[in-house]
C-alpha cells in the first residue's frame, strides 16, 4: 500500500436520481438520503438536503425552491449537486479529519455522454474529494453483489435505479455487452399518475404516485380475481375539472395496468442485451441467471415476469438499493488486486 494510499479514505458513491448513497471502505453504507436540495431563492442559500429537503418538495413558500439536481441519471443543475455532495461528505468525514485524502468511485450509467460524464467528476472535485473515478452503475452493482466478475464466465446485471436502467454482461472484469435506457423507477411513478389523470380526473403528486406503487404495486396480474388478493389503497388529490380536493380508491389491478409500458421497454431492452450477448456467454447466463439490482427492482412481480418473458432464472439480490456504492467504494481494491495478479501472470508468461 502507497503512502496516498495509507491517508486516503475510499467512498463509493451512487448518485442516483432519487437517492443518494455513501459507501466508506470499513463501514459499510453510511448516507441513504434522497437527492434533494432546498435553496432560497436570489442567495442561493441552502436550507435543506436529503430527507429534510424532500419533505419541502412542493411544500416550500415563495422564497425557498426544492429541487432534484439530477434527472434521468444524469446532473441537471451542477451547483446543488455540488452542494449537495459537500454536505453528504461532510456527513461522512468531520472538518477536523479532512487531512485525509478522499477518493471517490461514482456510478454512473453507460449512455451518459463525456460532457455529463465531466460534469459529474467536476461537481465531486469542487465538493472536497482529491480523486475522482467513474464506474458504470451495472459493474460497480456487480462488484457489489458480490459475483465473481474476474472469472472467464458470463454475468448478467439488470441495474434499474430511479432515472435509467443499464443491463450488462460481465466476463473477466469487463463489460462485453451493455445497454442502458432512460426507464426507471421515476417512469414507474409517472405512469401510474398519467394514468390516475387520463381515467380518473385526478392529479395526483409523485410522493402519491411512489407509495402506490410501493403498497399495491405489481408488474403481473393477480392471480385470483376474488377480493382477497387484490389489494386496495385511498388517495387523495385535485380533481382536473373542479379543481377541487377529492379521494379516490384504486386496487393493484389498475396500478398493474398503469406499469404495462415502462415494463414493457425494461424486458424489451433484456430480451435484446441476451440477443447481442455471444452464445458462450449466453450459456452461463443461461445456467447463472440474471442479478437484478436498484430500487426499480423491488416492484412486486418483477422479477417473475421477467423470468417469464425471458426463460432465464432471475434473482434479486439481498440488498438492491446498496449494490451499486458498496460496488464502487471496493471497486479501489478489487482492481487494484485484479491487475496485480494480471502483472505476476505478464511476468510468468515473458520468463
């Protein structure tokens, strides 16, 4: 270990549309806070990030403006981001301890250009940490899930966060074939308020929109049609005509109906990843499955549907929404083990 090495202390970093997580190396994730920052208007003044902020979303007087900072994965306002990464890593590691260097590995989606890639790094740089890296969301959830990435063999992740999805297959430490589109767990929420106003007359809000799809949510019908297995949630919201207040109850049935389309286009990316996928590798997948990952993931009849749709066996690892920071914070010594053994095998190879 080099003397940078020996001061520095390692953070993974998800950077996600609606979350951000905080990965250190030795204790494991240690911020869950959404990606949200409260700023007052004119000053720019922060009031709030994380929860606290989130609270304010469409609450906030005149004066004060909550916003997301990042939209389909990608920084939209580059300023909040860097107030809001300063803050999270101020959380992490106390003034009084920054002679220690902080290097930073950030999950990043595979379609974002150099430009949003430059952004990201930029915003990180000007929030205190010395050295920055970017790993694609799907490797780092791969390292995170703890499979064998090194090994000669296929390995398939479906990352779904808030903003995209990335689907990739993994041998040998790389990436072989990769995909990402910009569906996630945000165009969940959408549908379902799209649909809520189009059949219903009623506006509702994305905080309505997520614990609906969180209570009765599910990407397959329910198997029986009697009222024991469909469930059943109040919502309240504005009614499009009158402008009025109103409640409305809806079931699970309805919701699935709602999630058809940005499921659809989930599976549709999988189904063509596997095409584009060599048959040696196709075969391991075959037999290992996919690993799906990100919060997206979690929605009731997911993972089944999928495994329907693709005749592959699909698994959800243990801990979807920590997979991609705890991925990129190891990630330092991952590589840095993998391309040690890569010189003594060099060496082997020239004598």
């Amino acid at each position: 270990m080099g003397l940078f090495d020996s001061f520095a202390t390692d953070i993974g970093v998800d950077l996600g549309t609606c979350n951000t997580l905080i990965f250190v190396r030795g204790q494991g994730i240690v911020v869950d806070e959404p990606s949200v920052v409260a700023v007052e208007k004119g000053t720019g003044r922060v009031v709030a990030v994380g929860a606290e902020a989130k609270r304010m979303l469409w609450r906030t007087p005149g004066n004060i403006v909550a916003i997301r900072p990042l939209a389909d994965g990608v920084i939209s306002d580059s300023d909040s981001t860097e107030k809001m990464l300063k803050y999270f890593i101020s959380k992490v590691i106390p003034r009084n301890h920054f002679f220690k260097s902080v290097r930073m590995k950030i999950g990043i989606p595979s379609c974002i250009t150099q430009v949003q890639q430059d952004a990201v790094m930029a915003a990180a740089l000007k929030a205190g940490a010395k050295e920055v890296k970017l790993i694609e969301e799907s490797l780092a959830a791969a390292i995170g899930a703890e499979i064998p990435i090194y090994e000669p063999a296929g390995h398939m992740v479906c990352e779904i966060g808030g903003g995209t999805t990335e689907i990739s297959v993994i041998s040998l430490g790389g990436m072989v074939v990769t995909s990402s589109i910009r569906v996630g767990g945000n165009a969940f929420d959408e549908a379902i308020m799209k649909h809520i106003k189009n059949d219903h007359n009623l506006m509702i809000g994305q905080q309505t929109a997520e614990k609906l799809k969180i209570e009765i949510g599910n990407a397959m019908a329910d198997k029986k049609s009697d009222g024991d297995m469909i469930k059943r949630m109040v919502i309240k919201g504005n009614d499009t005509i009158t402008g009025l207040p109103r409640q409305l109850e809806v079931d699970s049935v309805e919701i699935q109906s709602a999630l058809k389309e940005p499921i659809s286009k989930i599976i549709e990316e999988i189904k063509a990843t596997l095409g584009r996928t060599p048959p040696e590798l196709a075969s391991d997948i075959f037999e290992r499955g996919i690993v799906m990952s990100g919060g997206g993931s979690m929605l009731k009849g997911l993972k089944d549907l999928i495994k329907k749709e693709t005749n592959v066996p699909v698994f959800l690892v243990e801990r979807p929404l920590e997979c991609v920071a705890k991925g990129a914070g190891e990630a330092f010594e991952l590589f840095k083990s993998m391309s040690q053994s890569r010189s003594i095998y060099e060496e082997l190879n020239s004598n």
